[in-house]
C-alpha cells in the first residue's frame, strides 16, 4: 500500500511472486488487498453494486480475467452486497453477450448475473448534464439508476488518450453507444466525433488499395475517379485507416485535448450520478498493449 499525507489511499499488489503458494499469486494478492481495502467501509447490505469491466471483442482477449473479476464478486458478496457485472453494448446486444461468454465472461464464472447496462439494442439511458463541450451525454440506464459501483480496468495505452484505465472506462463504458432520438452522436459518438483532426491524403503516395475503404468502421472513406472523399463530420479519429495504409498516403493526428476533456466530462457525468465514496477504482496492469483493447 502507498500512502502519503493529503491524497488518497492507493492500494497496490505486485504481479511478482516470490514465494511458490497461493497467496502469491495474482488472485491470492488481491483478495489479499480487497480485505485489506475492507469493501465495506463503502457498501451496504444487500445493496446492488455494478462491477463495471470491458467485456473486450470478437478476437481481442486482453481484458480484466473472469478470475479477477469473479474475487471482486465473491468479496462483495461476503458484505453481504448484490453484485452484477455489466458493461454497455458496442455491437447488437446478444452478440455482445456471446462475446463475453467467448472471453469467458458469464454467470458461471463469475458468479454473477451479466447485464447489459444499456439493454440489448445499447438505448437504455438517461441524459445526464456533461460540461462545455459535450453538453449533456446518454449515461446508461443500469448505471445511471444503480447506488453504487465498482470500476475494474484494464489498463492500456490509446491512439488518441495515450492511456486507457478508470477515466476512460466509465467515460466511455458508462454511457451508451446510441440515443433513441438523438442517436450515437448523443452517446459514445459524440466523444469519438469530437476531435478536430483532419486525415490528410497523399494523393502522390496513394496506391488505390482501398484498404482504408474496407477497415473503416463508419464508412466515412469513399473514392470518387481515383479521389478520396472523407466525412469529417462522422469519422471516429480511431486511426485504423491510418494504421492499414502501407504506402504513407494517408495521416491523421492522434492527439486531440477536445477528446481528451470530453473524456474528462464524460466520466464525471457518469460519476455525477451516484453519491460520494459510492464508486471504488481497481486497475489491472496486466497484458498492457499499446492501443485500445476494443
């Protein structure tokens, strides 16, 4: 544990084991820590908790491990508290699911129920006031409504925040990926879109590959007689287009500070929504890679 005068407490548990037995291990440090921690001192009996991950994606494995987050269960359940693991949805709902259960994420290996915080067609969510840039975002319903939270992150580094943990979990996780009225753009999107980096093209390094044209996700990247044509308006800046081009013909700037605050006040919206010391933070430095798991 690191403590120092005037901040908050940080609990910290080496991957390194030094000795050959279980509570050397990484699930034996940290019910090691989560005692130590005492879970509650924050939550109450029978209290409905949301143990906030990312569920990852088709074929991107590197995620908080079903172990961890079944510890964090089983500890919050000892309270005696109601957990449910939950994130929002990022493609069609029972698909999402499915993802999960391949990552080995369910209720049998977590000893939880899974839910959906944005239900299954991701539009499950409530308005909630954001800051200057933003305005107001669609937090998720389930998160939106629940007392109190438990935030387990994977941390990573991001194209565009340079670090991915806590902040980006519940900026990004915790609200929803469409808006019934409004659509994504009042959700998820409005973060992603925000940004004012402009993709530059090279016409003169460009080879007509197109493959730009088939990763992009949105399908913002179209080529008209051997032109490319760019919807900046739409575009998530996720860089994957970038990142395809062989050739140098096409660069897009990655650092945005616009993303970066709306990261900021996303993740306050979401906050804003439950009581103080209601939220507690635990971050896995494990399978760190260099760009976002999603």
């Amino acid at each position: 544990m690191l403590r120092r005068s005037g901040m908050s407490k940080v609990y910290y548990a080496s991957a390194r084991a030094r000795k050959w037995k279980y509570g050397e291990s990484m699930p034996g440090k940290l019910e090691t820590l989560l005692r130590e921690f005492n879970l509650a001192n924050y939550f109450a009996r029978d209290e409905w908790i949301a143990v906030k991950t990312h569920f990852g994606s088709e074929g991107a494995h590197r995620i908080v491990r079903p172990i961890f987050l079944r510890k964090v269960v089983d500890e919050l359940r000892r309270i005696p508290a109601k957990p449910f693991v939950t994130d929002t949805v990022r493609i069609k709902g029972l698909d999402y699911l499915e993802v999960a259960n391949q990552n080995g994420i369910n209720h049998l290996s977590v000893g939880a129920p899974v839910v959906l915080a944005d239900g299954l067609y991701g539009k499950d969510n409530l308005m909630v006031k954001a800051g200057e840039i933003l305005g107001e975002i669609a937090v998720a319903s389930v998160i939106h409504d629940v007392p109190a939270m438990v935030v387990c992150s994977h941390v990573k580094g991001h194209i565009q925040a340079g670090y991915g943990g806590a902040i980006k979990n519940v900026a990004m996780g915790g609200v929803s990926s469409s808006h019934r009225t409004c659509g994504w753009k009042c959700g998820r999107g409005a973060m992603h879109t925000i940004g004012e980096g402009m993709l530059s093209w090279d016409k003169e390094a460009c080879t007509l590959c197109y493959q730009c044209v088939e990763i992009c996700p949105l399908e913002v990247i179209k080529f008209v007689n051997d032109e490319l044509h760019w919807d900046g308006n739409e575009c998530w800046r996720c860089g994957r287009c970038e990142r395809v081009c062989q050739s140098g013909g096409l660069s897009l700037p990655k650092h945005d500070e616009r993303f970066m605050r709306s990261l900021a006040e996303a993740a306050k919206a979401v906050l804003s929504t439950f009581a103080d010391k209601k939220v507690v933070y635990i971050n896995f430095l494990t399978e760190i890679q260099p760009e976002c798991d999603c």
